[in-house]
C-alpha cells in the first residue's frame, strides 16, 4: 500500500482553525491523515472523534495515532448515523468529511476497488456487511446496470457497457476487477476512450458508489453535522465528482437560505499545482465549508 496523502490538507486545517481544548468530529476518518493534522493542530488538549464505515481502517489509523491518547476516539459506522455515533459527543467545534474512497481501499488489491490491478470483484467500504460489487453485477438487469452507470458514473456508454457485462456473465461470472475492465474497455469504441483517465474510471465509480450507497444519506448527514456545530463552529467536506460535490453545494446553500449557517466558499477550493504534481489523485477534489452563525445572529 502506497503512503497515505491527506488532500486539501492545509486548506482544510486553515478552514477548521483547530484550537487547544476545542472538539472535532471526523466523519470519514480512513487512514486518520486530516485526524492527525487536527490533534497536531489543537494540541495539547483538543480531541477529535473519528468515524468510519472501514474497520479495518480504524484498526490501523487506531494503531497509527496511538500516541495521542484519550484525545482521539474512534468509532466504526456510517455517516448516516451521525447522531447515534455521537451521542453526547458535541457540540463541534469543526465537522470533516472527506468522501469517496480512502487510499487503503484503493490500493490494496483485495478490496476490488482498482481497474488498475486484477483482484475479487468486492468494493465494500465495510467488508463485515452487504453485497460484493460481483453479487451486483450479476443480479442486476441490464436496464439497471445502464441506469446506475449513467447516473452515477456520469458515464455516456452506460447502456453499451451494460450490454456487454450482461452477454460475458452469460460465458460466465465476472469475478476480479480486471474482468470488468476488460469488459468496459472492449465496449467503448477504442478511439473515443477518454484522453486523461482510464476507460472503466466512471464505471469504477458507479458501481463502487452503488455497492456502499455512498450517496444515500449525505444531504441528511450534513444537516445533522452543522446542528452538531457549536456557534462559530465550521464544517468541512472534501468531495471527488460532482454528484457528492452537488449535494453538498444544494444542501448548505439552503441551509443558508433558511438562516443559522454561513457558507464560507462561495466557489469550492480545488488543490494548487504543486500539490497535483505530488498526488495526481487530489485532480478531483473540490472542498467546500460552511460555518455555525452564533445564536444572535441566528436568532435575528
């Protein structure tokens, strides 16, 4: 597994303004990369709770930062039980999310995230709960793989590469990453492949999105962490395309409009040059942050 990378790292810390005796709440901590910067940040006495859909991130990011003791506390589930997982935790004095995939889960060939090397078709973030992406792709009809390709991959071939996934599982299962790939690849006419990605990225995505229904839940989700706010207290996400990036731009723009929340980039702030040449994969990351508006203003 290649070292972890934290994106928008310096950008999100500057945005959250972590404090000594200050408390953060870290939705999708993964390898504890922005956890890590925040308790370096806020020492020596802020804390950070740290939640994951991945237990076998937390094990190791447990393990990693270790050395900070009771000041970080990990909790395994998802985001869409924000408030369970909280309890009395709060109220924040910053929020994370930093959504999509981790570099754990996109490295290591078991988890059959990558197109980039062959490994067991499975794509869970929780590996302990769910269908595998292969169970997916073989239940589904072709007119619902079309449909989720399209509308979460954002992907124009989406009903010919339904089409071929539907005519290779009929000679038999698609069981590793490297099937499927071959399958998208031979079903987009090779000289309109996509110029800067590979050509089953999109499908990747979709399938991956659809297995963890990572989108289901995240407007409620941030709603429930800028209600965790504190007063001056801010939230931060860090999205990878456009379907979560939208959901976070409609929900806080609402919340805006409805009062008590001040959105903070009006545009979403997008890695600079160096930071792309040291990690291609921050290419598509957009962060946005909203602040808690104190109780008078909110009031008035």
């Amino acid at each position: 597994m290649s070292a972890h990378v934290p994106v928008l790292q310096e950008e999100a810390i500057a945005l959250l303004r972590p404090r000594p005796a200050g408390r953060y709440l870290d939705a999708t901590v993964g390898l504890g990369g922005h956890t890590e910067a925040i308790l370096r940040a806020s020492a020596p006495s802020g804390r950070v709770l740290g939640l994951d859909r991945d237990a076998e991130a937390l094990a190791l990011t447990g393990q990693r930062l270790a050395a900070f003791g009771d000041r970080l506390v990990l909790r395994h589930g998802r985001y869409e039980a924000l408030v369970e997982l909280v309890g009395s935790a709060g109220p924040f004095d910053g929020v994370l999310f930093d959504l999509g995939a981790s570099s754990l889960q996109l490295d290591a060939a078991d988890r059959g995230f990558s197109f980039t090397q062959s490994g067991p078709l499975d794509m869970r973030m929780d590996r302990g709960t769910g269908a595998t992406a292969a169970e997916l792709l073989d239940r589904s009809s072709e007119r619902e793989l079309a449909d989720l390709i399209f509308e979460w991959g954002e992907e124009r071939w989406s009903r010919r590469i339904a089409r071929g996934i539907v005519t290779a599982r009929h000679e038999r299962p698609l069981a590793t990453t490297a099937d499927l790939a071959a399958v998208v690849a031979r079903s987009i006419p090779r000289r309109l492949w996509p110029r800067h990605i590979h050509p089953a990225t999109r499908t990747f995505q979709a399938i991956r999105i659809a297995v963890n229904r990572e989108l289901v839940g995240l407007g409620p989700a941030l709603e429930d962490a800028t209600r965790l706010l504190a007063p001056g207290g801010r939230s931060v996400v860090i999205s990878f395309h456009s379907l979560e990036d939208r959901i976070v731009k409609q929900t806080w723009r609402r919340l805006e409009a409805e009062g008590g929340v001040r959105v903070l980039t009006k545009r979403p702030v997008t890695p600079g040059e160096a930071e792309l040449s040291a990690n291609p994969r921050s290419r598509s990351a957009k962060l946005r942050a909203v602040e808690r508006l104190p109780a008078a203003r909110e009031a008035a």
